[in-house]
C-alpha cells in the first residue's frame, strides 16, 4: 500500500466521480502529474481551488489512489478574466502532454513562479511569461532549442532576423521572422523585458508550431477562450 504524506501540488483539474466524489488531477514536485479521488468532495463546504500551492497526503492500493488530506501553503489567489485563461491554459499543458507520475521538480518551480506572478503584470509581460513557461515545459519534455547560437554554430546576432527549422535550430534568414534579439530575450528568460508586440506574436506562433506535433490534431479547449489566442 502506497502512502505519502503532505507533498507539494498544484490542482490542474477535476470533475464529477460517482455519487459525491471528485476526480482531481494534481501536478506535484516530486510526483509529477497524479489522479486522486476526493471522496465526498462535492458535498463538502471547503472547496480545493486551483492556482494555490497545497500540501496534498494520499493512499492506496493500484493506480487510482485517494486523498486522505490537503493543506494550503499560499496566499489566497482568485484568478479572473485573462489571467484565469492563461492559468487554465497551462494547465491543460501539463494535463495533456506530461507523462503520469513521471517528476519534473523544474517544472513545478516554474509552475510555481507563473501562477503567483501573473496577476500582478501588465498583458505584454503575462504572455511574455508564459512563452517562457511554454519554452521551458518543452526542454523538461526534450524538445529545447539552442537559443545561443544557429546551426551553423554561430552566436546569435542580436541585429540580424533568423527563420526557425523544426529539429534543427535557427538558421540566419535576412527574410527571417525572429529577431536576434528576440532569441536572445528567450535565452535570458527575464520577464520584464518582452519583444515588442509584433515580436511578441512571431515567439507566440514559434512555440505553437513547438508545441503542435506533441499535442496531435485535438485542438486545447482553453485556447477557444480568448479573442487574441495565446
């Protein structure tokens, strides 16, 4: 029988089970993405909110397992309008592409980072994080890119364009979209300072095209959300 005790999670998901159960899909540290049931949850006056770091226990025989006790370790955080997309939209990330129970304590640090940042920065700077956020999932997932030099193995020119081949890097392109500079901004992962807006959609459709051959065919339900797609 399988029993731990007070780990580090996120809740990413949950729906109706049974009679007055809830299936809950929790990303934790040292875990990595579980499905526990919540017995009794949907009566239950105190509701698991999504977007809070929490110290979840649980138990049990075979795969499905069952939480025994949850604790809050955060601030209250009520996300709205944008910022619960974006939140809603990295989770279905981490819902739909990691493997169960497979760790990626990196990942979590940078979950853990999106979510108490968010709602406090400016449109430009919230989809600048969460490109970052989408480079770094790709990385723990084996996809990264070098964003130090092209495939020649040149250092990335800060004023010249480059075009993107898939599996292979940046090659420099005078017609290319990406800025040098952009890539550079990419390497150094400082959320401040963001592309300009027309830069900031070339490293949007950048990283969906990253993210298109891992997701297959099924469109994310978030991305429907929102009048400008992330």
């Amino acid at each position: 029988m399988t029993k731990v005790e007070l780990t580090p999670a996120f809740l990413i998901h949950r729906r109706a089970f049974k009679d007055s159960s809830l299936l809950l899909d929790f990303f934790t540290r040292d875990f990595g993405k579980i499905r526990l049931v919540g017995r009794g949850l949907r009566s239950s006056k105190t509701h698991i909110q999504m977007f809070q770091h929490l110290s979840i226990s649980f138990s049990g025989r075979g795969e499905l397992k069952a939480l025994s006790h949850w604790e809050i370790d955060d601030v209250p955080r009520n996300f709205k309008g944008e910022e619960l997309i974006l939140g809603m939209y990295v989770n279905e990330l981490i819902s739909r592409l990691l493997q169960e129970q497979d760790p990626y304590s990196g990942l979590f640090e940078r979950y853990q980072q999106f979510v108490s940042q968010v709602g406090h920065l400016k449109q430009s700077a919230r989809h600048w994080h969460l490109r970052i956020f989408e480079n770094n999932l790709l990385t723990e997932l084996g996809y990264g890119i070098d964003f130090e030099t092209d495939i020649n193995g040149n250092e990335i020119n800060l004023n010249s364009y480059y075009e993107y081949q898939p599996q292979a890097g940046f090659i420099p392109n005078s017609l290319g979209k990406i800025s040098g500079k952009s890539i550079n901004q990419l390497l150094l992962e400082v959320i401040e300072n963001s592309p300009n807006s027309q830069q900031l959609k070339v490293c949007r459709d950048l990283n969906r095209q990253r993210l298109r051959s891992l997701l297959g065919d099924k469109p994310l339900k978030s991305r429907s959300l929102f009048f400008t797609k992330p």
